[in-house]
C-alpha cells in the first residue's frame, strides 16, 4: 500500500511557490498567516484563555446562590450571562475549531485549508467581537443593560463572534470535504476529522438561526417599541445552552476520544461505520433551534422536543459501547491523551443520562426553583432556563472540555512540536473530570428541589460544591496549557508511536505545506496497514 | 510501498481541487437560509399564536399591498433563469452569452431592491409593533442576501471578464448561482407566508 505517491518534478516545483509564501518573521508571520496551523495555534491560545475567565465567572455566580454577595446587585445577572455564552461561544466552539484547523488538514493529507484568508479572517473577527462584548459588558451592556449604546454594542459584538465562528466552521467543513487525499473516501475520513463535519454542519445550522434572532432582537430595539422583543431578550438567546442544543459542544469530542481510545489500544476503531453514523446521529439530534421557549411556550412539552433530546442518549451509548469495546480487544498505553479520553467517556455517558430527565414534565426541572428565596438578580437568569438546565449544560461542557483536552494532548506534537507532558496531563484529565462533574452534578440536585424538599433544604451545599467544580475545572485548564507549553520538543513524526492515520506520517510540526508529496491512502488507518503495528 | 516519513522543511504543492467554492457556497447558503428561516419562524410562531387566541394579526388600517411583492417574486424568478443560462453558457465555453446573462441576472436583482423599496413607501404600518418588527426584519434580511448575492455575483463576474473560468472548470459561477437560487426559493417562501397569507 503506498500512502505517499511522489509528485512529478515539474508540478511540485511550479506550484509551490504557491504554497510556500517567503516566511516574513516575527509578528507579521503571525498576524497575516493564512496558514492553518497557525491561525489553529491562535484559536486554542485565545479560546483557551476565555475558558479559564468562563469558568472563573461561573464559580462567582454559582455562588450568588448562598446570597455571598461576592458580586454588586446588578451585576450578578451580567455574570451569569456572560460565563454561559463564554463557554459555547468563546471556549468551546473556538477551541475546536483551532484544533480542527491544525489537525484536520494534516489528517486528510491536504496542504492547507479551503479559504485559508477567510478563515484567518474568521480568527481576527471572532476575537475582535469577544473584545467587543467584553467592553459592552464593562460599559453597561450586556442583554439586561441599561445603555443603548452599550447594549447595541454586546449585539454587534454577539453577531461578529458567530459569523466568526460560522466562517471558519465553513473552511473547516469545506476542507474535508474537498481536499482529501486520493483514496480517501468520506468513509474512510479519519473519525475526529468526520465529527468536524458534523459539528462545523451543526454549527452552521444553528449558529446563523442565533444570528436571526439577534437581528430581531437588534431591529426591535432601535426601530421598534423597544419592548416587544427586547423586554425578555436573555430567553431568546438562551435556547443555546439549553438541552439538547447545548451539546454541540461535545460533537468533536466524539471524534477526538474515538481516535485517542482506538490509537492507544493499537487496534482498529471496530464496527467503524456505525460509529461514524452515531456522530451523525448525534450531531442531528443537538439542532434544536425550533425550540424557542420565548415564542412558542410550550414547545419544551412537545413530542417532537422530548423524542429529540431522549434520542440522544442512543448514539452516545453506542459510541461508549465502541469505545469500551477498543479497550477490551487491545492493549491500552493509559496515556495521557488515552485517560482524558476514557474520562470523556464516562462523562459522555453521566451527562446524557442524567440529561434526560429534563424533558420530564412531572419532575419539573423545567420549572424556576422558588423554594431559593435569595437568589436577587440570578431568578431573572431562570426565564428560559432552569437551575437544571444549568447543570446539564456544565455537563456537556465537561465532554467538550475533556474531548478537547485528549486532542490537545495527543495532537500536541503536531500543534507545537512538543509532546505533552505526561504525567501533568493525566492530572489535567483528572482535573477536569472532577471539577466538571463536581461543577454540574450539584445544580442537577438543587434541580430537583421543587419536587424533593430534602435537596431543596441543601442548595447551600450543592452551591459550594458546584463553584469548587468550577474552581477545579479552571486549574485543569491551567494543567493542560502547562501539559503543552511545558512539554519536552520532539520532532519525530509519529511521536506517540500510536498513529494510524495520515497526520502521523510527516514531521512534528509539519512544514508548510504539510507533506513534500502528494498522499493517498487505500483504508481509513493508513499508518497500521504500513506498521502492522496492531495488538 | 513504503510510508515516506517526511522531512521538515519539504513543501508540498496544491493540488486543484474541484468544487471548493461550491460546497463553500452550499454551506453560506444553508447559513443564510436558517437565518432569515429561523426569524421567518418566529413571525408565524407568533402569528398562530394570535390568531388561535381569536385575535387578528394586521394592526387595524394596515396596508400590506400585494402587486409589488408578486412583481418582485416573478422578477427574481427569471433572475433565476438568467443566472442558470450563465451556468450553462460558460459550460458551453460561450462567453459572450455569459456575460450577458450575468448582466442580466445583476439587473434583474437591482430592479427588485428598487421594488422593494417602492414597497416600503406604499406599505402602511405602524413601526412600533411586534409584527412590524418581524415584517422588517424578515423582508430586510431577504434584500441583505439579495444584495450579498449581488455582490458575490459581480465578483464572479469581474473574474469571468478576466478569463477565469473555462467549460471545465466554472465553480465560481455554479456556486454564485447556487447561492442566488437560494435566495430566490427563500423569497418565494416569505412572499407566500408573509405577503399572501398576511
């Protein structure tokens, strides 16, 4: 099998001067790139960062819960919003996205990706709209702010983020569409480079529908009366992190802990296009921007809503099933990329299921808790959500964040040259597992309050235990951004001695240009065929 | 047979990839589609909600006239044609009728902004309510993706005039088409649900 097939003379030489632009250096090399890897750099660097201030904030909130009044009274409300569009929209979404920029290429043997200027463009967007909302939170704006100018200003900055964001899920999708290497049918697109199609899809989707919204809302309040829409603008944002579209977060770490899992057990991902149809599945059952509690108020008792977000559980079992099944057949290196993938599992698993009782309408989890008597300015956080719905949320942040993490881990020779240091990114892993179970599974129970009195009487509890998760969730970040800077150089291609598909065939970090010839492949794990390393 | 394991500096070549700007454009326009679809939701959303309470929709005195919104339906249906005759001419390597078309499908567009705007001269309702609010932002969004596709289209265009595209390779022009086409099925939803049904 010949994974590499050398490009004639003359091509390779004519048309890499295309692809080789002259390295201008220093600063200029890093802000006018269009190379993928580093605008990818940039987004895991940026996205990475605004996850830590997320979960900062969150802790703060969580605790406005015991009435700590860490936080002035008009301020707890901004918090609160901020850390929960912060986690989708400047952590998790981005954080993908960088990873994908710099891995997917690599993994369909491309050298560059489709719309490289847009999607540098789409990094400087983005990261101009997240300093924008920054400053319209900062000068009184935000969805319950009382400037005008401060709250057009957080919408602006709201919809330059997503378009951000939707051009470079437009790249990342377009790219493993079109440039895959010879042979490599979609079928046999390597599965983290698979579930970016789906989540990039899923994003697409729904991400533009929250930019309608914004729109509305943006119309209403300088043309309208300025209330019909905008007397209760928090709800109709906030069907974002609301299950079951608050897991689009955790579609990529579908791929990332399938690959991770499957390379360290040494053997091929088993029953493969199942596999990829359950990321399919998953990834449809996350689109859920029909379900607007603020205009159709019923909607979360529908069929339609409850059979959707009860159907995610099927494919996420199946994933775990699969998982499960790699590590059984093979013989697992517990490495720090394979660790963090198998504690995404289990958190795959906790937050699906106890997700699901959500859309229970007998169990009112769907309800404001009242019984909370101090919550000031956090009560109005509960139109459009729940403490419930809260905690489902930190959950599916929690697969995303561990997903990410294996994939920073593992990828990390090829993201910076290093390979991550073991042993603290075990600690990470472990890091984040905890905290972020310890983050969500609290607002579950204090959830569960309007119908057991006994939780009810302990929300003071669940509270500090939920802002210690997230205190926890900000270290394992901290962990993983040390795991990868602290890393000792590499330069070996396959660093890990694991890899089976193409990223693993060319230097640590690739060149420009990734790969001097022009790849092809006849399976979807190349490198095994080759190596016939498999246990 | 053997796995090249590469050296760092090597550059590799691009290689011509088919239909980039085609499923690029596909997912612009599935972007845009949903955005202006997920806002045309919430006015039938809330329209259904009023009417099933017993109530009318239309403030009283509204007038929402219909022969500009069909005018414009029907001119942006033979842009459509137009722009697919675009497709069809730079696939027969026929320039000048490409050219032409294009011309056309661009005049076209600019005759349904100029109608659009006649529109909302005649159209008589208050501005400050809700279904105003969801009329404007609807119709407004529409004409932005109108004037997007404009724009996509005299870029395509210029590149056409400087001997871009071939028979063989005519993404550019295809993906300006999908992308007009979109736009103009997306039209003919909002003229049925908003400017017939009312």
């Amino acid at each position: 099998m010949a994974i590499t097939d050398t490009r004639p003379q003359s091509e390779a030489t004519s048309s890499s001067s295309d692809a080789s632009p002259v390295d201008q250096g220093g600063l200029a090399e890093v802000f006018g790139s269009g190379d993928h890897k580093t605008i990818g750099r940039l987004y895991i660097g940026a996205s990475l960062i605004f996850g830590v201030g997320a979960f900062v904030l969150a802790a703060l909130y969580v605790l406005e819960g015991l009435d700590a009044d860490l936080l002035p009274d008009d301020w707890v409300f901004r918090v609160f919003t901020l850390s929960q569009l912060s986690v989708v929209l400047l952590f998790l979404v981005p954080l993908a996205l960088g990873i994908a920029m710099v891995v997917v290429p690599l993994q369909i043997g491309a050298s560059t990706l489709a719309f490289a200027r847009g999607a540098a463009a789409s990094f400087w967007t983005w990261l101009a709209g997240a300093g924008l909302l920054l400053a319209s939170y900062a000068t009184d704006g935000g969805p319950d702010g009382t400037d005008p100018q401060a709250v057009s200003l957080f919408y602006l900055a709201l919809a330059g983020i997503l378009g951000g964001l939707i051009l470079a899920s437009i790249s990342v999708a377009t790219t493993a569409f079109t440039q895959r290497a010879a042979g490599m049918t979609l079928w046999r697109a390597p599965l983290f480079t698979w579930s970016m199609i789906v989540a990039c899809s899923a994003w697409i989707l729904s991400l533009s529908v929250l930019v309608g919204n914004l729109v509305l809302i943006w119309v209403d309040l300088k043309y309208g009366t300025a209330d019909a829409f905008t007397s209760a603008q928090w709800p109709q944002i906030a069907w974002l992190i609301v299950l079951p579209q608050v897991f689009i977060v955790a579609i990529p770490a579908l791929g990332a802990i399938s690959e991770t899992v499957a390379s360290f057990a040494g053997v091929r991902q088993a029953h493969r296009a199942l596999m990829m149809h359950a990321i399919a599945a998953f990834g449809v059952f996350t689109i859920a921007p029909y379900a607007q509690a603020a205009f159709v108020e019923p909607i979360r008792t529908q069929p339609v809503y409850v059979l959707q977000s009860l159907l995610l559980i099927v494919p996420a079992m199946v994933l775990a099933a699969g998982w499960i099944h790699s590590v059984m057949v093979g013989k697992v290196k517990l490495s720090s990329p394979a660790l963090t993938g198998l504690f995404g599992t289990v958190a795959l698993v906790v937050a699906v299921l106890l997700s699901a009782p959500f859309v229970l309408d007998s169990l009112q989890l769907q309800d404001a808790s009242e019984f909370l008597e101090n919550l000031g300015q956090l009560a109005d956080a509960m139109v459009g959500s729940s403490i419930y719905s809260w905690g489902v949320a930190a959950l599916a942040a929690t697969v995303g964040m561990l997903g990410a993490a294996a994939a920073l881990l593992f990828w990390s020779p090829k993201i910076s040259g290093r390979r991550a240091a073991d042993g603290l990114g075990k600690l990470a892993g472990l890091l984040l597992l905890v905290g972020g179970l310890l983050h969500g599974l609290p607002l579950l129970l204090v959830g569960l309050g309007n119908e057991l009195e006994p939780l009810a009487d302990a929300s003071d509890v669940f509270f500090v235990a939920s802002a210690g998760g997230a205190a926890l969730v900000v270290v394992g970040l901290l962990a993983v951004a040390v795991a990868l800077l602290g890393a000792r150089g590499t330069d070996e291609p396959d660093a890990w001695g694991v890899g089976q598909t193409l990223e693993w065939a060319t230097a640590s970090p690739p060149a420009r240009g990734n790969f001097a010839t022009q790849p092809s492949v006849d399976s979807a794990e190349p490198l095994l065929d080759e190596t016939g390393k498999e246990s | 047979m053997a796995v090249a394991l590469l050296p760092g500096e090597a550059p590799a070549a691009p290689v011509a990839r088919p239909r980039v700007a085609l499923i690029g454009t596909a997912f612009a326009a599935a972007a845009s589609a949903l955005g202006i679809l997920g806002v045309l939701g919430i006015y039938l959303a809330q329209r259904g909600a009023v009417l099933a309470g017993g109530g009318t929709w239309l403030p009283e005195g509204t007038v929402i006239p219909l022969t500009q919104p069909t005018m414009a339906l029907f001119t942006l249906l033979m842009s459509s044609a137009l722009v697919q005759w675009a497709v069809d001419a730079i696939g027969r390597n026929d320039r000048v009728h490409t050219y032409l078309a294009i011309g056309l499908t661009f005049l076209l567009g600019f005759a349904t902004v100029n109608l659009m705007y006649f529109f909302y001269n005649k159209m008589a309702l208050p501005a400050e309510t809700s279904q105003a609010v969801l009329l404007y932002t609807v119709s407004g969004a529409h004409l932005v993706m109108l004037l997007a596709a404009m724009t996509y289209l005299a870029v395509i265009s210029f590149r056409a005039l400087g001997g871009q595209f071939t028979s063989r390779q005519h993404d550019g022009i295809s993906a300006a088409a999908l992308y007009w086409h979109t736009m103009v099925a997306l039209y003919a939803l909002i003229w049925i649900s908003i400017f017939v049904t009312k």
